[in-house]
C-alpha cells in the first residue's frame, strides 16, 4: 500500500492463502468482514495471515467470513504514544520508538484509500447518505490486539474530523461511530474515550501490560486491582463499552510452555482456544468462548440495533463473571471519581502554591496528566524548585514503580528534565535525577557545557557516577578546565576530588596508557601534569603485563621520533628495563607460532603485531625488508604446500640471525621469583 502500511485479505484459494490488496475501497460492501489491526509486531505479510488464521478459528471452517489484515513494514513509525494523546493520558514521547518523536503519517494512505469511502462519495469530497454509511461500516467489525487499539483510536479521530468536515451533524456522527463494533484483546486503547461500540478483553496476568507506560490510569487500573485466580468479571464501563477482565487464562502452576514463560499478550490465544488447551483453565476457556459468541454476533447485528442488547449469561462461568463484574465495576467507578477528584485538587494545589501530599494520589500516572494548556504536574514542580518536593515526589514514584513493575518516567523526559535544570543552573535538581551507580554523566553537565566556577557544584553528582575508566575519559576536560576555577580554595578542593576518581588504582595498564595518549589532544602546558601521573602508574604497573599486547604502544613509542616517543620517555628506568625483558620472553616465548603462523598466512595471521616485536631492534629498511621476506614466504607456501617444514625453518632462521643478541647470547640470569614478585621491580 505504501512504505508504511501492508494490505491484504486471507484467501484459502490462492497460494500461501494471502492475498496483498493494492486498489482503493475493497471494504465498501455491506457483506459482513473483519478488519484486524494487528500488534506492532506485525511486520509481515506471514505475520498478519497468522493472526487472521487465529480469528478465523472462532467461526469455523465453513463460517468464516473475509478476514483483512494490515501490517506494519516500518513499525518504528507506530508511534503508539502519539496516537492517544487527546485522551488526556499518558503524553509522553518514549526513546525507544526513533521515529515516534516526529509523528508519522503511517496511517494516512489506508484511511484515504479505505475507511474514507465507506462514509463518502466522489473521492471523499461529499458526504454519505447516513444509512449508506451505518450499512458499510456495521459491515466491517473490526479486531484489535494490543498496539492496534491504539491505531483504531486514531482512525476514530480521523473519521471524526471528516464526518464534521463533510457536514455531518453531531447526532449523525454519534450513530454512525457507533456502528463499528471493536473486539480489542489486549487492549491499550484509552478507557471510556471511545464513541464505538467496544469490547475490551485484559487479562490480569498480561506481562506485557503491566509494563506498557502507555496505558491510561483506568486500564492500569484493571491490571492492579486483583481478581482471584480462575476468577472473570464482564462489566459495562460506559454505555457504548463493555470490559472483560479475566485473572489468567493459563493455569496457575503452569511455568513453562514450548520451553518458554506462558505468554499471555500473544493475540492469537484470544481466539484459537486449541493453542496449549492442556495448560489452559476451563474457566478462562468457557469465558472467551461467550466473548467469541459476541464476535460472531456483531456480524449478524443490523444497523442501529444496540450491539450489547440482551447481553447476559449463558452458563455458569458468565453468570459469575457477571457477578464478579458487577463488583469490579463498583471499584472502577470508585477509582475514576478518585482520579476526577486527584486531578482538581492537585491542580489547585499547584495553582495556588501549596505544598503537595502526593500520598493521596489513587495513582502516580497523575504527576504525567496534561492540563488544557498541556503542561504536566511533573513540569510545574520541577519548576517549582522545591528540593525537598521533588524528591518526595521521587519517592512516590519509585514506591509506584516498584509496585507495578513499570518505568513511569520515560528516558526522553528525564533528559529534557536535566537539560533545562543544567541550563538554569539548578544543579541540585539534575542531582535529583543521576541514580547512584549511573554508567554515564548526562549529557548536560559535560565539560564543553560548563563554566570551570560551576564544576564544584557537580561535585555531588559525579560522586554517582560508575567509575570506570569511560568514565575517566569524561573526566579529563572536566579536570583541565577546573584550573581556571576563580576560587583557589575551591579550586584545590575540586582538582583533589577529580584527582582520586582519574586516578585509580583498578585502571589496568593497558587503560593507563590509552588514557596517557587521550590527554595528546590537550594543550600540551594543561595536560603535562595528567600525562606525568599517568606515566608514573604505567611505569608501576608495567609488572602486571601479561603478554606483548600489554606492552605494544611502549614499544612503537620506543621507536617513534616523533612527539609519541614522549610515552617511553617518560617511564622510570626499571620500567623500561622491564619493557625489554618482556620483549626478550615473548620474543623467544612466541617465536615457534609466529613462524608457523608468517608462513601460513603472512601478514594476515594472528601473530601480525609480533611484527613488530621481531623487527625492533631494525631501522626503516630493514624493517621493510623484514616484511618482504615475510610475504615472500607466504607467497611461497600458497605456490608449494609441500615446503611448509622447510620454509618455516628458513623464516626461523632468518629471524634469529636478525635478532643475535637474542637467540644467541644467554639471556641474564632471573631472580627466582621474578614473575610473582613484581615488587622487586616497582
């Protein structure tokens, strides 16, 4: 259909029974279908197909009405969070959906093409007659799982906006609207926002649920307030909705299926009640064949008759689920006027500048609530400033997301909160929002973004920082700029608490010299006294190498004639005595392998860097000549396989006789414990 958006019908006639659908207005007829509007995971033609699959279960064989799927090819576009925002929930943007910052126009192409028609004329240009239009959209009865509730609120917009702009009165608007019946499993749709005809089916033990911040406060809600295990309730949460709640589907002692956690969120259980029977309740079962029942009969149902008419039990499961409901549907309506109620009052509050209680919030979602200017309470008293206030509020939160397992507060907004705090100045606030343990400082609070007279007010959040060496490489300009700190006192105190967290005596020797290097990129005045710090642990540590890899950058460093032989140089004298009796044992140690090794695969081999320990005693020519030979060699094994043993000889010899002082002069004599001592050499 576009780069966005898949279309396509289930079709048992044709191969694969898929069939991609490109041309406009194939759901303008009034015979009967279903339209899913399926999980944001549904990337694929196969994807969609299988969850029409899992629908068509509910009629049968013979039975099954025209299935229509659409899936989603990008559905990074799915910006979910985007398209319930005039709900009045949650309205936050979430990092973990790229494209979801700029809302995209994914759903535009299959409105215009196929919803649009069935309440229009010419091109949607001119409106329907009303009963034309209640008979094409009755016709469509439209399933949902999870992410695809969300794109069913929106196409509900879209549809408002264009019935008002094709002269639809307000009363026609409602009746048509409430002409589409909705089957949402696993719905995420914004509770009582709807003016369709609705049946939303949530089970409590939904994992994927619990932890989807998109939720509106009521849905949370259901997934809180508990029912007992097998337990159902069936209540109407507003006139033109109906909420189906059930415990578990799964029974409880069941921990594994297939090798994996029982997965409530998966769409197609909902509906082919033959996937994992075994491990399912005969409760649970009983319920969604009554919800099936439903399904089945929204197709049936004429236009303008009451979709929910004559709703009621039929065994003894429903009737309990329908006592249940009615129990359930007293704690709803209790919670809702308990939100209304927190709302009003926290608003005045906020208004008026008192203090907030936020103990008596019936939820933490609140704090994210927008106001009619579109300003949250969680902005107002960051605002505010109050200290104190706001780590109340944090411990509100916290206590909130413990118990519902959910990240309330969004990375996109917690960065924003630190970025404008850093601006302002307010380091105290950013201190608010740095957990202990962090991996990274926040962006805002970089070096390049400071002025050295506020470096000391970052002390405390540095102090939260995980102090690993990519940490200490956020360090250095920190510290460089900190001498030009206008207070010496303060300066002092500073430079020696940046001083104990660069410097660490758990940076490996390698991490010390990648760090000596780092510092090249300073002014060569600022950085001296960093690079002599860093030489004097190089030259402490240089026991601790293990093999040549630890001391590579020592040795070209040796060599250079450049400014990078400043690394070497500054090493103590029994640091450099120890860089050569390395040299030495590797040298002799490696030498079997790296011929082997040479000749087999040339300078492509895994021994490449002992090149350079080979050839360290050579100047420019003969290092080239070194590295000729090398390929020579090789060149000779690939063109005769057969002269592997001799050419392995005449490399080994050669580089013996290049390096004589080595192979042929008795190494001096070790103290005894010269490897596990290492401090006879520091």
């Amino acid at each position: 259909m576009d780069e966005f958006i898949g279309f396509g019908v289930r079709d048992l006639a044709v191969e694969h029974h898929w069939r991609e659908l490109e041309r406009p207005a194939v759901l303008k007829t009034a015979v009967p279908k279903i339209l899913i509007f399926p999980g944001d995971g549904t990337e694929t033609a196969e994807q969609a197909n299988g969850f029409c699959k899992a629908v068509s279960q509910v009629f049968g064989k013979t039975n099954a009405p025209e299935i229509y799927s659409i899936y989603y090819k990008d559905n990074s576009s799915c910006a979910a969070h985007r398209l319930h925002q005039k709900a009045g929930v949650n309205q936050l943007d979430d990092a973990r959906y790229p494209l979801g910052r700029e809302p995209q126009p994914y759903l535009d192409t299959f409105y215009q093409e196929q919803i649009l028609p069935l309440i229009s004329v010419r091109e949607g240009r001119e409106k329907m007659p009303l009963y034309d239009a209640a008979r094409y959209l009755r016709a469509t009865t439209i399933v949902t799982h999870c992410h695809g509730s969300t794109v069913l609120f929106a196409i509900e917009d879209k549809l408002r906006r264009s019935m008002r702009k094709l002269g639809y009165d307000t009363g026609e608007q409602s009746f048509l609207l409430k002409q589409i019946f909705s089957f949402n499993v696993c719905s995420s749709m914004p509770l009582e926002q709807t003016q369709t005809s609705a049946l939303h089916i949530m089970s409590q033990a939904d994992g994927q649920a619990v932890m989807n911040w998109r939720l509106g406060s009521l849905s949370r809600f259901i997934q809180s307030a508990r029912l007992k295990p097998d337990e159902a309730a069936l209540f109407p949460a507003s006139s033109n909705e109906h909420i189906l709640v059930l415990h578990n589907i799964y029974q409880p002692q069941i921990d594994e299926i297939d090798g994996a956690a029982p997965d409530e969120h998966l769409g197609s259980i909902y509906f082919d009640l033959k996937i994992n029977r075994q491990q399912r309740t005969a409760a649970s079962e009983q319920v969604l064949l009554f919800s099936h029942r439903m399904l089945q009969k929204a197709l049936e149902t004429p236009v303008s008759d009451d979709l929910f008419n004559g709703l009621s039990g039929e065994d003894d499961n429903i009737r309990r689920a329908e006592a249940s409901g009615r129990k359930y549907r007293q704690k709803y309506r209790r919670q809702k006027v308990l939100i209304a109620d927190a709302v009003e009052k926290l608003q005045q509050m906020l208004n008026a500048g008192m203090a907030c209680d936020f103990r008596h919030l019936p939820t933490a979602e609140l704090l994210l609530r927008r106001d009619e200017k579109g300003t949250t309470p969680f902005e107002k008293l960051i605002e505010r400033g109050n200290i104190a206030e706001i780590k109340q509020m944090q411990d509100y939160i916290a206590a909130f997301e413990k118990k519902n397992r959910l990240l309330l507060l969004p990375s996109r907004l917690l960065n924003k909160t630190i970025e404008q705090a850093a601006q302002n100045g307010r380091y105290d606030i950013v201190d608010c929002f740095v957990p202990k343990n962090s991996r990274r400082l926040p962006p805002a609070i970089c070096a390049e973004k400071l002025a050295a007279d506020d470096i000391p007010q970052i002390m405390p959040i540095l102090d939260k920082i995980q102090p690993d060496v990519q940490f200490v490489y956020t360090l250095l300009p920190l510290y460089l700029k900190s001498a030009h700190i206008s207070d010496p006192l303060r300066k002092r105190r500073t430079q020696t608490l940046l001083e104990r967290m660069i410097f660490s005596d758990k940076t490996s020797l390698r991490e010390n010299i990648r760090l000596y290097d780092y510092c090249r990129r300073y002014d060569e005045k600022e950085r001296q006294p960093l690079q002599a710090e860093f030489s004097r642990r190089i030259s402490a540590k240089i026991s601790t190498a293990r093999d040549f890899y630890d001391v590579i950058e020592l040795e070209k460093s040796r060599r250079a004639r450049d400014d990078s032989h400043d690394l070497y140089a500054g090493l103590s004298t029994e640091a450099k005595i120890r860089l050569e009796q390395i040299c030495v044992r590797e040298m002799k140690k490696q030498l079997n392998e790296y011929v082997k090794a040479a000749v087999l695969r040339g300078r492509g081999s895994d021994y490449v860097a002992y090149a350079e320990l080979y050839s360290r005693n050579m100047n420019d020519a003969g290092r080239n000549a070194f590295n000729e030979k090398i390929m020579a060699a090789n060149q000779r094994y690939k063109e005769d396989k057969s002269k592997q043993k001799e050419l392995v000889e005449e490399l080994k010899s050669y580089i013996m006789s290049e390096n004589s002082a080595v192979f042929q002069v008795a190494e001096p004599k070790k103290p005894a414990n010269f490897i596990k001592d290492t401090r006879h050499y520091e």
